[in-house]
C-alpha cells in the first residue's frame, strides 16, 4: 500500500516534470517568435476590410454602425464582423500593430497628422469587391484592379521602400461576392459556371503577377469558404437557394473556383523566381467546424447571430429591425455573410499553424520565417 503510494507520489513527480519542461519550452518559444516578416498588405473583401469603405462617400457596402466591432473594439470600426478579422490575428501573431486601411493612411499623411505610410503594411481590401471588376461596381466599392493600383501608386511614390516589399506578407481573398452575384437574376446573359469561373482565375493570374513584379515575394491566397451555407442564402430561395441546407449549386462553383486557384498557385510559384505562394483550404476548414461545432465551441453554425427573417439571413445586422444572439463567439456567423470573430481566430490559427490539410505546401508561420 505504501509502496504503491511511494510510487504513485513518484509518479505525479514525473508527470509536473514534464508538464513543466513542456511549458517553459512553449514559453521561451513564444517570446521568440519574432519572424522575418515586418508589414502585411492585404487584398481582396469583407473577410478582410479593416474599415475602407467607412472612407467611400458614396459607398453603400458599410459596417460603420453598431453593432459591428462591439465584442472586441467596443465600437464600430467598419470591419465585417463583431470584433478582429483574419489579418489583424496575423499581425498578432507576428508580432506587429493591425493595419489601417489605405484610404484613412491616406487620408492621415494628406492631412499631416502622420508623417509617413505605416511601416506595419497597408489594408487595401474593400467589402463588396470581387475579382471581375465590375462587381457591385454599382455600390462604390474598390474593386480588386483598384486595389492593386492604389498599392502600384504608393511604391511608384516611393512611399514603401523594395526592401519592406521583399519582407512583407501578401494576402489575397476574394470572389465571393462573384460567385454570389452570379445567382442573383438579372436581365443580362450570364456565361456558364466554367467561363464565369475562368474569368475570375484570369483576374487572379493578372492580380498574382503584378503583385510579384512590384516585388512581392510571400504570398497567402484563401480559397473561398463554403459560400452556399452563409445566412443569405435565404434571399436566394426565389431562384431555387434551399434553407435546410447548403445552395449545392453555388458550392460547386465555389469548389470549381478553389481547384483552380490552387492550381494557378502552384503554377505562379514555379513560374517566377523567389516567388513563394501557399494556398489556405477554408472551404475544408469551415466543414470540419460545421461537422463538429461542439468541438470548436459553436453552439450554431447556420444561423446569423445578428440579422433578421430566415436563418437570420434576410436583414443585414444593425439595420432597422435587427436582432441580435446572446453570445455572438458561439455562433459561426455573425451576419448574413460574415463569421464570428471566435470563427476568424479559429481560421487564423489553422492558417497560422495548420498542416497540409488546411494550408498548403506550408502554413503562414514558416511562411512568415522563410530566409
Ligand atoms: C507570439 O505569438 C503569439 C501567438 O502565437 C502572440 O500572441 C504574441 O504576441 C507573439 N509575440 C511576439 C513577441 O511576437
Ligand atoms: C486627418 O485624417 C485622419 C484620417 O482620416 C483623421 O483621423 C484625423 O482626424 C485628421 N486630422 C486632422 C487634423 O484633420
Ligand atoms: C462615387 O463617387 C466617385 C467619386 O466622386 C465617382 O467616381 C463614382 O462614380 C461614384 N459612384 C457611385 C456609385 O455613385
Ligand atoms: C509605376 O511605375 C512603373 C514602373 O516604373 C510603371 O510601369 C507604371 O506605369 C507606374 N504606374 C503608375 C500608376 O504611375
Ligand atoms: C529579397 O530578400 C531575399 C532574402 O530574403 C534576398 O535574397 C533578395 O536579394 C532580396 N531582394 C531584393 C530585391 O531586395
Ligand atoms: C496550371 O498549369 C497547368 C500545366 O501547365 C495547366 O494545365 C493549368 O491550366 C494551369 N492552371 C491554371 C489555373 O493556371
């Protein structure tokens, strides 16, 4: 009895070893973690804006009002979501502030409140946008072309040095509102699916090239998520979107899209010298949390926390007549389109330090650390 006590004790003596060892090496790893990577640009739409279009006058694509921001900022800040998006938990994980959106930088060093670009990169991204550009064109967003030129005139202006240039994170995400956009009826003829989503690949081929011959060397481009499962599928019932579950037809385009932007990826990488590319697999990572949402803490995973009418879908949040959940992080969605900010630091982290399943050839981490 005693021995086994004796060796109970030792035991338990071993094991708070271990538990220590492990956690001061996780801890000086962690202080550590400085990576070679100093500023991000960001590309693309809502997933990423940090607030751009809060600086469009006439822009109706907006979250400039409560209850956006109000679980992590406190306030509206024009982000698509209550609280960070994936490129502010990257700057975390780096190590370096958020970045503003171009237009309120812009607007900064016009103004001479601030003397120079941030050294921490730029946010171009513009909810609503796409990458054909004509995409909700109509509502003043900045298409992805735009982008890439507003980006084009700040080093043309020497106002970000080649050397950041080579340092810095790329990250692209859009196509979303696309593939939306291509359900909605209208008067005009629409190409089939398969030339719709060749044209959208043509504008990213376009849009990868340019960024290499400004200099860019890393490069992060998300696939899509599984689009036909967001709340606003609701509004799409009167050309055939079901409610109790995902748009089936808008998914296949959305995989179309993903397949081939991994392929054009793989593609760009070997084509230009120095160029790193790696793809992020949200569509398979957003489908794992709707299979298990236990596991990751979803309570809901088809609903909007915040909107109103079918699958919370059919109102956009903060407009009159909305409703809001009780615990917005337990909900996969946010609004009609966009993810929680629990669902975007779960993304970031898969990204960040995922394996094969989620980004591949490499995760963003050793991206970030590449010599
Ligand atoms: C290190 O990374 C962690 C998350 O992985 C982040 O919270 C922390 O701020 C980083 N620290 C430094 C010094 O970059
Ligand atoms: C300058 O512009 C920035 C960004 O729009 C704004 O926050 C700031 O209040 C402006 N400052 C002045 C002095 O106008
Ligand atoms: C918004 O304003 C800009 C600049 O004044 C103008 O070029 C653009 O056509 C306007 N867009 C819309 C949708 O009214
Ligand atoms: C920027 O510079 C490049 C290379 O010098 C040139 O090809 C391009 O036309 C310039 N773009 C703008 C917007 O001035
Ligand atoms: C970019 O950085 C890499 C190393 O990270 C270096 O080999 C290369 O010469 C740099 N290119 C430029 C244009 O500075
Ligand atoms: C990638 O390259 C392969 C082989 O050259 C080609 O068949 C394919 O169409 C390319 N895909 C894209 C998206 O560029």
């Amino acid at each position: 009895m005693e021995f086994m006590r004796f060796l109970l004790v030792i035991l338990v003596l071993l094991l708070l070893n271990v538990l220590l060892v492990c956690a001061s090496s996780s801890s000086s790893s962690s202080s550590s973690n400085i990576t070679k990577v100093g500023a991000i640009f960001s590309f693309g739409d809502s997933i990423f804006d940090a607030g751009t279009n809060g600086f469009i006058k006439n822009c109706t694509t907006q979250a400039d009002f409560p209850p956006y921001g109000s679980s992590f900022f406190h306030h509206p800040t024009g982000r698509f979501t209550n609280g960070r998006t994936l490129p502010d938990f990257f700057s975390e994980f780096i190590g370096i502030d958020m970045q503003k959106p171009y237009l309120e930088a812009q607007a900064a060093v016009m103004n001479g409140s601030m003397k120079d670009y941030p050294s921490n990169g730029v946010n171009f991204a513009s909810a609503g946008s796409g990458l054909l550009p004509s995409t909700d064109k109509e509502n003043g967003v900045i298409s992805i072309q735009e982008q890439l030129q507003q980006f084009q005139d700040l080093v043309n202006q020497s106002q970000i040095t080649k050397n950041l240039i080579n340092n810095s994170l790329f990250l692209l995400e859009s196509g979303s509102n696309d593939i939306f956009n291509y359900f909605i009826p209208t008067h005009d003829p629409k190409p089939d699916p398969q030339h719709y989503v060749e044209s959208m690949l043509a504008e990213a081929e376009k849009f990868l090239t340019q960024i290499y011959n400004i200099g860019g060397r890393r490069i992060a481009v998300l696939s899509l998520g599984p689009l036909g499962c967001v709340p606003a599928r609701a509004m799409l019932v009167g050309v055939g979107a079901p409610i109790g579950t995902c748009y089936g037809k808008m998914n296949k385009m959305v995989k179309q899209y993903n397949v081939g932007l991994e392929n054009l990826i793989h593609n760009v990488s070997n084509k230009y010298n120095g160029l790193i590319g790696v793809y992020g697999e949200l569509y398979q990572i957003v489908q794992h949390y709707r299979t298990f949402p236990k596991r990751f803490g979803f309570s809901d995973v088809s609903n909007a926390c915040c909107g109103d009418g079918v699958l919370g879908g059919m109102l956009q949040c903060g407009k009159e007549g909305f409703k809001i959940c009780k615990n917005p992080n337990q909900f996969l969605f946010w609004d009609y389109f966009h993810p929680s900010e629990h669902t975007n630091h779960l993304l970031s982290n898969a990204l960040w330090l995922g394996g094969k399943l989620q980004i591949r050839p490499f995760n963003l981490k050793t991206l970030a650390n590449f010599h």
